[in-house]
C-alpha cells in the first residue's frame, strides 16, 4: 500500500494499548534497571566494532581478559561480518536520503516517505543490532562504559572560574549561530525536517547539531514552539522507534505546537568515534555532566531563537531525566539570555536537585559502575559537593514558577524524588503544576509514553496565555 505521510510506530500504539500496561509496574523497572548494564555492555561491543573490523583487535579493544578472549574470536568473527554487512546495506539508501532532504530533487512525497523508513529500518540494523553482540552480554572483563574520569584536585582547579560565575558557565551563545533546515518529509500532522547548525560550544569541539522538527498542519496560526530533550543513550530517529517522537512531538503537533528533538552532546549522529550513544557523559562524570549541561542550554538558545525568526512568539523548553536535568539548569540561567532565546515555560520530567548526589548515590548511576568509578578517581562526597554550583540550578527561577510543570516519580531512585521536590519548592512551582506519580523511574518514562496528560497541559499553556 502507497502512503503519503509517515504514520505512528506500532511499537508505540503496542505500547499505548492496554497490552502495554504491565510495563508502569515496578517489577519492570526492577527488571529493565537490572537489564541496563547488559545493554550498555552491547551498546559499547558495536561503538568499539565501527573502529576495529579485526576480531583480536575488537576484543583488546573492549577490554576482554585474555583467557576469556580465546573462546569468543569465533563469534566475534561472525558478528563483526554480519555488522559489516549492515553497514554497507545502509550506506547507499543513506546517500540517497541525505539528497532527497537536503538537495532540490523533485520527489513524490511517497517516495520520501518509503525512503525515509528504509533509511531507519536499516540504520537501527546497525545501531541497535539486537543480540549480534550477545557473547559479551555476560563478560565480566567489559565494563558497560570505558570510564575516564578526571581526578578531582585538578578538575575542580580548571572549574574555578565557572564555580565563582556559575552564569558565566551557562551564559547564552555570544555569536550568530547559522541553522540550515532540510526539506519536509510529510508526517502525521505535517512535515517533519531536519535543522542542523555548529554547536556554539567548545565542549563538544563545536560539531553539528541535528534537531529534528515536527509541524502542526499547514495553515495552523501562531504557532507555539517546544523544545524537548530526550533521556541517556537514546538514538532518535536513527531507529524505527523514537518515544519522544510519538508520545510528546506528534501528540503537540496534532495540537498545533510546533515541536523540536535536539540531539544531545556526543548522542546520536553525535557519537564520538569507539564510543557508544551517550558514553562521553558517563565515562567523564562529573566534569562531563556540567559539559554536557552547559553544551545542550546553549544550543537550546540557538533553537529558541531560530523558533521565534520563525514565527513562534512563545517557546517553552522540556525534557525527561536527562533533559530534565538539562531543562532545569536553563530555568534558572535564561533570566540573562538575549529575549529572543529566552523560553516562556518548562517542563521538568524526572529532574532532580542535588546532582552530585544522583551521581554518587543513583541507583542508575550505581548499575552503570559509575558510582564506583568516581570513587576510585578520588572524588568524595565533599569534593563532588563543591561541583554543586554548576551542576544544580539557581536558588531562584528565571522564568515564573507558574509557567514550570513538573513529572515526577515518587518511588524514583536514579532522579530521587525529595531532591526534585527541594528544587520545586525553593522555585515556588505550585503544586497544581506538579504531576506526581507513585512510580520509579522506568516505570514514569512508561507513563509519559502511555499517557496523553503531560503533553496535553504543555499544550494547554503555550496556547494559552503565559503567566
């Protein structure tokens, strides 16, 4: 059957369905926490694979013990075959991709659309090659992430300045930033297209950017704008099924609010070469949290700002866990931005005050090892405490508490739910504006894939008038 639009994922409509429900349980949340080094441990195998096709040279890589290496050459040799493969079925139907959105072709809308999920059905062959990497699932010798982190005496000297000025840290881009925009691609409520600029930040060596943008239907007037940051290690529209996509920029869109999906630092298109989607930000912790922090807030001006030239005169800013963390460090560092990079309101899903603590006593952070890799680097809990400054936002909020909505989990224990309601509290958030749930922290993102609530009360304030 020939379609003209892209339509919904099945996952998501599997998801949304009652056939979905199990999934807000706690016992998936134990089970999904529990999985979660395992699937990093596979994320790393295939990261490592793209840069050593030589199965000695790949296991050395991951860090094998030599005794354990002799058994896994022969199916290292059949996935590092099979991954090949993929990539080359991928890199011709990404050619024509790349022309069809970014070249003038003529192109039947049809055709777009098919091309453009080829395109994702065989990039997630490759990013997410389910169990090809499943002999090191198990391997005690490979850490779920290549950790380097900086030694604390020394980290803490280069980020004096920035401790003494935490603004100066989080301070709006200083530049022009030029933001190229791709041709639409028809979706379920109009086109969706890629915008893609340089990172005005030199955390991330200033490299490009890709947001991927979803409008309401043509004609649709004063179009609000939303910004939303995705959670740790998501892939976006590499795959066949991105959440955010579904559960919030589709559902704004069908409500006529323009939606934006920013990829963040060193994710995505952005991965860094041998390094996993995210990797960056765990494997330098802390001083990579702040990084990323600082890096994502400036290109979330950028994106403001593009928003507003374009026909937005209201932005609000969101996301979930990571991009929670994200969206409430520019709540409380935005009062100084230009106005036109300036959000209106926020939408804090899984935030957390305390950001030092969620590193050191995360239950997320723990699975992952990175608890224990910043104690064996020297960091204390004193020491990390110093880095609160620029990790954690503001005593006050620069935008009005009335404005700012918030999810929370009140069995979460990766973003504790106490330290985010410290954080709401200290800013004034009313408590109307709080969506709690008796969930944790899987089980919340379960939640927000489910349920239309929280998108429908971003939706209700950008269309309606602003505190």
């Amino acid at each position: 059957m020939v379609r003209h639009t892209l339509k919904p994922s099945t996952m998501h409509r599997i998801l949304a369905s009652p056939i979905g429900r199990p999934l807000a349980s706690g016992v998936f949340n134990d089970l999904k926490m529990a999985m979660l080094p395992r699937e990093f441990r596979m994320a790393r195998a295939r990261a490592v694979a793209f840069q050593h096709r030589e199965p000695e040279a790949f296991l050395s890589a991951l860090g094998v013990d030599p005794e354990a290496r002799r058994g896994l050459i022969e199916p290292a040799t059949k996935a590092l075959a099979e991954l090949a493969l993929r990539r080359a079925a991928l890199h011709s139907v990404q050619g024509a991709w790349q022309r069809a959105i970014w070249e003038d072709l003529r192109i039947d809308p049809s055709d777009l659309v098919a091309l453009e999920e080829e395109r994702r059905l065989l990039s997630e062959r490759v990013i997410k090659p389910g169990l090809l990497f499943r002999f090191v699932w198990n391997e005690p010798s490979v850490s779920p992430t290549a950790y380097s982190v900086p030694s604390p005496i020394p980290a803490l000297r280069k980020a004096a300045d920035w401790l003494a000025d935490p603004a100066s840290l989080y301070s709006a881009p200083g530049e022009p930033v030029d933001v190229a925009r791709s041709n639409a691609i028809p979706g379920p409520a109009g086109g969706e297209y890629i915008l893609r600029f340089r990172s005005p930040s030199a955390f991330t060596g200033h490299d490009v950017v890709t947001a991927r943008v979803y409008e309401p239907a043509p004609g649709t007037r004063n179009v609000p704008t939303f910004i939303y940051g995705s959670g740790l290690g998501m892939s976006y529209d590499l795959i066949r099924y991105w959440p955010e996509e579904d559960y919030m920029a589709r559902r704004l869109a069908a409500r006529g609010v323009r939606t934006i999906l920013p990829e963040s630092p060193w994710h995505g298109r952005r991965e860094l070469p041998g390094r996993y989607s995210g990797e960056p930000y765990l494997a330098g912790a802390p001083v990579s949290i702040f990084e990323l922090f600082a890096a994502q807030s400036q290109e979330a001006a950028v994106l403001a700002a593009w928003a507003r030239e374009n026909g937005s005169d209201k932005v609000g800013v969101g996301g979930v866990s990571l991009g929670g963390l994200v969206t409430q460090l520019i709540v409380g560092h935005c009062g100084s931005w230009p106005e036109a990079m300036r959000p209106d309101m926020a939408f804090i899903g899984a935030g957390s005050g305390n950001v030092d603590q969620v590193v050191a006593l995360g239950d997320l952070s723990k699975r992952l090892g990175l608890s224990d890799a910043v104690r064996q680097a020297g960091w204390t809990d004193d020491l990390l405490a110093e880095l609160r400054p620029i990790l954690d936002p503001p005593a006050e909020a620069a935008i009005a508490p009335e404005a700012i909505i918030a999810c929370l989990g009140l069995r979460d224990s990766s973003t504790p739910y106490a330290l985010a309601k410290g954080l709401l509290d200290q800013w004034g958030v009313p408590e109307k504006n709080r969506l709690v749930r008796d969930e944790d922290h899987m089980a919340l993102y379960t939640y927000l894939i489910r349920s239309a609530e929280t998108a429908d009360r971003v939706a209700t304030m950008l269309l309606s008038d602003l505190p």
